[in-house]
C-alpha cells in the first residue's frame, strides 16, 4: 500500500480519504465520466463500458419533436451503462437522465468558436452504491448501515440522505457509549436529544465538535425540508467524513498522537 501526500491530503491508491466534491451530484459527460471509485473501496476506480450503455428519449422529449423550432439539444432521455472496476473488475450498473447540448472550443486555425455536440449523463441510481468518501474499516456496522443509506440515496433525495446522515451520529452516539438519559434533580431521568448528547461527545473530542455538530444541523434541515441543495449535502458528507477519520482511522489516530508528543515536548527529541 503506497502513501503519498497531495495537498496535505492523505492519497491511498490514487483515492483521496476525504470527499472529492467533483465526483457527486452533477451531470457529466458521457464520453468524459469521472473517477468514481470502486464499491468494495479496493483502490480502483470505475471504468465504462461504452457498449453496454442504451439510451431512449422520454416521451414528453417525443412530443417537442412536432415544434417546428425543434433542436436536437432539446432531446431529453433515460440512460443505462455498466461500469467496471479496473482493480478488481467489479460490475457497477448507472441509470441516471440523459441531456445533451452544444459546446465550444476554440479553433485555433480560424481563429473562431468551434462548436460541437456533447451528451451528458445526471445519475440517478449506481447499484451496487457508491460510497461518496472511503469509511474507514473500522466504522461500526450501526454506523455504516444509515451511512450508506444516505449515499444510496442522495442521487434522487438529498433532503432523506441527509436524515439518514443523522441516524449515523445517533447510532455513532450509541457506538461510543454517549449517555442517553440525564437524571434530574428529583432523581427522575430524561431522555437527552441528539445535540446535547453531541456536545458531550465532544468535549472529549474537541477537534470534531464543530464537524458533528455541523452535520446534526445539515441532517435536521434535511429532515424538515425536501429541497436540500446539492451542496449542502456534500458539506454534510464532508464533515462526516472529517469525524470518521479521526475516530477510526488508524493513520490519523497515529499522526494526532505524533502532534500530542511534539507540542508536550515543543519540538525538542
Ligand atoms: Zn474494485
């Protein structure tokens, strides 16, 4: 296994720990498709395979074709492919809308915009999932479960990945042994809610605080409202993946522990 460092970012076989924003929830082009990496997180990353995609348009598309200003980048369709991991050569299936429109380049010869004819594929479903980030392998099976859940679905609902982001702090809150109940003062106990429960997971683990509670936020928007945005969701993922990292990957357990004996001996062997 070779570690390389980019950006400050750890590199495992070419896979970043942390979320690539430019891999998830956009249209990309058909003949261009990104990097996605491969299901079972063996390294590799997800390969079309340009024979097996079919596309039809839709029928209200069908219906345009009568206007006589009609344009062929008015098409709208539904696409199919499979993908292949080019380690393990596992089988990916995509279906997702298919667009299309003209795109230019430059023409260096005439000295003129080139146009020419691109289509784009918005996925709407990979089976098996995608995981939008590596989770470490020791990331509790409770955790994991609502995790990825929320990848599954954040192609056709960002709005319910986000609450499924919330039921993994919840059950990373059971994990970790967080207390549930608070006694009050007449010996009576009540339950506690996620955010309390947070912060006291947090105040054991400062470098995260911000991240879980961030994420609890995101994952109640998500809840109550059904237009999530995009962004937002990657955000969440984002500092999910922040908190995971540290708490059950070795790499950084091992590097925080470092930075705990060089700033106790400041610096000095
Ligand atoms: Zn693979």
């Amino acid at each position: 296994m070779t570690l390389q460092y980019n950006s400050g970012v750890v590199v495992e076989n070419g896979c970043t720990m942390y979320l690539q924003r430019e891999l998830w929830l956009k249209k990309h082009s058909q003949e261009k498709l990104p990097p996605w990496p491969c299901p079972r997180a063996c390294g590799g990353t997800l390969q079309a395979q340009k024979k097996s995609f079919a596309s039809e348009s839709t029928h209200e598309s069908l219906q345009h074709r009568d206007n006589e200003r009609w344009e062929l980048d008015w098409d709208r369709g539904v696409i199919v492919g499979l993908l292949l991991c080019s380690r393990c050569m596992e089988a990916v299936a995509i279906g997702g809308d298919q667009t299309q429109a003209y795109e230019f380049d430059w023409d260096q010869v005439t000295n003129q915009p080139s146009p020419y004819f691109e289509q784009f594929i918005r996925p709407v479903w990979f089976h098996p999932p995608l995981p939008f980030f590596p989770v470490p392998d020791d990331v509790p099976e409770e955790v994991r479960t609502p995790l990825m859940e929320a990848f599954a679905t954040a192609w056709v609902s960002p709005s319910s990945a986000a609450a499924r982001i919330r039921a993994a702090l919840e059950t990373l809150m059971d994990a970790n042994k967080v207390q549930r109940k608070k006694r009050k003062t007449n010996g009576t106990y009540y339950e506690l809610k996620l955010h309390p429960r947070l912060e006291i997971f947090g105040e054991k683990h400062p470098k995260i605080q911000e991240h879980l509670l961030a994420a609890k936020w995101l994952g109640n928007v998500g809840a109550h409202e059904s237009d999530l945005s995009d962004d937002v969701l990657l955000d969440a993922f984002e500092f999910v993946s922040i908190v995971l990292h540290h708490l059950y990957d070795d790499r950084v357990k091992r590097a925080d522990d470092r930075v705990r004996v060089v700033n106790k001996s400041k610096g000095k062997k």
